[in-house]
C-alpha cells in the first residue's frame, strides 16, 4: 500500500484576511487552522521564528495573543519556517534602544525604517518598515516585566531618521512636554546631517514658512495677500556647519521649531539636500532650474521666507553627491533636553550617530580628504 504523503506548505508569503470565526481565538490557533499544512509545532515555531506579521508590518510574535478583528497576517515562509533569508523581523534592539524609562516618560533612540506610529494609508507602509514604535514599546515592557500603558507621541521622526525622541506615558505628563515645544520652549532637539555639496556659510539661521505647494508637495511657500497661508507655519533652523569633505558637508542643526521635514525642505532650499533623500533632492533641482530660489522673498513677522537663499551658497546648488549614498537618509536626532514634568529636573540626552552613519563618515573622510 502506497504511503499517503504529508502535504507542505508553499514557500511564499501567505495572507490571511481576518475571518469571523478568529473571533476569541489565539494566534497560534488561527494560523495552525488557516494553513493546516503546517502542524501545530510548525505554526508555534513560525510564530516565534518572527514571520508572522500584521499588514502594517507589526511582528506578531506572541502565540497566546487573541487576533484582533480586522487584523490581516502576513506569514513569511519563503526561507522555510526558522526564519533564514528576508524574513521582515528585527529583534527589538536592532530597531531601537530605550534609554531612559520612568512612570512618566519613556526616551527613546529609534533606528532607521522603525516607524514612529501607524501609517494610515497601509499601501504607503515600504518594504523595510518595521512594526510601529508605540507597538514595540508595547512589547518591550511585557518582555521585561513592566507595566504596560498606551504611549502617547510628543514628537515624531521620519521613517528614515535615527535618533532620540521622548513619549509620554500618561497625558498629565504628555501635556506637559508638548507645552514645552512651545515658545519660549524648553525641550530642545539637535540633528547631525550629511548634505550634498560643501557649504559656504559656517553658521546661520533658516528661517521660512513651510506648507503645501499646489502640487502637494511640502515647502517653503509665499505669502497670500500679506498673510501666512492656512495651514501653513512658521519655520526655524539654526545651522552650524561641522566639516567639508569636497562633495558633501557635516552639518549641526538646532530646531527652533519643529514642522513635518523641517530639515530635509531647509536643507534642499538652501542648495544642500540630506544625502540620499531623494524626494527633497528633487525639489532642489527644481528649484535650481526655476531660479525660484532668487525670486520668493516676501516677509512675515519680521522674517523674509527665503532668507536661507542669502546664508547659503547664493542659491547655487550643489548636487554632486559622493560615488556612493548611504542606505538611509543621512539625518540623525543627536541630543535631546527637556525639563522633567514630575521633578522638574533637567534632562539631557546624548546619541551618538548609528554605526551604518558612522561607518559613511569615515567613508567620506576617507574619499573626501575631509
């Protein structure tokens, strides 16, 4: 008699849409009964094997958690079920650092393509993104015994900056540390960036208001009849320029204030995008070819929108990039200082550059001649 044999299953990415009779039921129990092929050993080993993800990318890595309803799972058994090849998880250390925790706050280093929360639109989610910040939060203090609360963002960093940010962990706290992003501001922010180009000026202040262009695209914008278009704001970067390399610069920034690309619209104005940020690399170009830069000088409360164009290189664009680009943006949140909202205390925390950024400066030293 012929022995019947066992099926397997394919090696691929499998996707399972959130079905009603998950309801109550385990992740181990879902994806045993979802992919039957796999056996009860194998569903639990691919689970802790970390190739077991939600759409937006979260590793599902806790067997016993319940699937919560709408959830769509993601499992990865392209490489077999241990986990070898491109499997999308990270151990947490490898996608950020917790550097100070109390019961009001959590300072945390983020590394790069570690969401800060949730995209909403889940077709925007990139292939190397990895589960949120506040989910892996989450996690890191089950794993260790602590207790767990609902984080609440205070600041956010782009997807591919590194570097220190600072939560809440309740809201009598968060409150507190957002007021402190307000003028005369006491909680303080500093990046190291590598941007295209040697700079001209040594130090200075960028000063614009930034908002959406028609075409969608956040930048530096004109006034409309003498007033700040809605929703659009008041933008403020000091800048210090820390070493020339010839074909790229070290700058220290310093945030006044802080609006969504801030630093990356700045820098692409003034002549000098963020290496390997293509999207402001982009705007740079056009702005270059429009002459643009020379022609947008209006004033809003003292402070004329493209004053960045006077500091810096005369609007002369300098886009000759190194031979080779880092992996990331190559923008990093360096030094984070505010007051304390429960002892009042003066924090101060330093974060050196990641080891991908540190290893592209000496490569820069190196190429450059610095």
């Amino acid at each position: 008699m012929k022995q019947q044999q066992k099926p397997t299953i394919p090696q691929k990415i499998h996707r399972l849409d959130y079905q009603s009779s998950w309801d109550g039921k385990r992740l181990k129990e879902v994806v045993r009964e979802a992919l039957p092929a796999l056996g009860s050993r194998s569903a639990l080993m691919v689970i802790t094997n970390g190739l077991v993800s939600a759409e937006n990318g979260a590793v599902m890595n806790d067997a016993d958690a319940p699937v919560s309803p709408g959830t769509t799972l993601l499992i990865d058994v392209r490489h077999g079920i241990r986990g070898q090849g491109e499997a999308r998880h990270k151990p947490l250390v490898d996608q950020f650092r917790v550097v100070h925790d109390d019961e009001d706050l959590v300072v945390v280093a983020k590394s790069a393509f570690t969401l800060v929360q949730p995209l909403e639109e889940k077709s925007e989610v990139p292939e190397k993104a990895t589960a949120p910040l506040i989910e892996l939060l989450k996690h890191y203090w089950k794993s260790n015994n602590k207790p767990v609360v609902d984080p609440v963002l205070i600041q956010r960093l782009d997807l591919q900056t590194s570097g220190l940010l600072v939560i809440g962990k309740n809201v009598i706290a968060a409150r507190n540390l957002q007021t402190q992003l307000m003028p005369p501001r006491s909680l303080h922010r500093e990046y190291i960036a590598f941007v295209a180009g040697d700079m001209v000026a040594e130090s200075g202040t960028w000063r614009s208001i930034i908002g959406l262009a028609p075409n969608g695209t956040r930048r530096s914008i004109g006034e409309e009849g003498g007033r700040v278009p809605p929703r659009a704001q008041l933008a403020i970067t000091h800048f210090r320029t820390a070493k020339r390399y010839g074909t790229a610069s070290k700058l220290h920034l310093r945030l006044e204030t802080g609006r969504t690309h801030q630093i990356r619209i700045h820098c692409a104005e003034a002549g000098h995008p963020v290496l390997a940020d293509g999207h402001y690399t982009r705007l740079a170009e056009h702005l270059f070819e429009r002459g643009a830069q020379r022609k947008l000088q209006p004033r809003t409360k003292g402070y004329p929108t493209h004053e960045i164009i006077r500091q810096v290189d005369q609007g002369r664009i300098a886009l000759q990039n190194p031979a080779r680009l880092p992996g990331r943006i190559a923008l990093h949140a360096t030094s984070l200082e505010f007051i304390h909202p429960g002892t009042r205390q003066i924090l101060h925390f330093q974060d050196d550059l990641p080891q991908e950024l540190a290893d592209y400066e000496r490569y820069l030293e190196k190429s450059g001649g610095g």
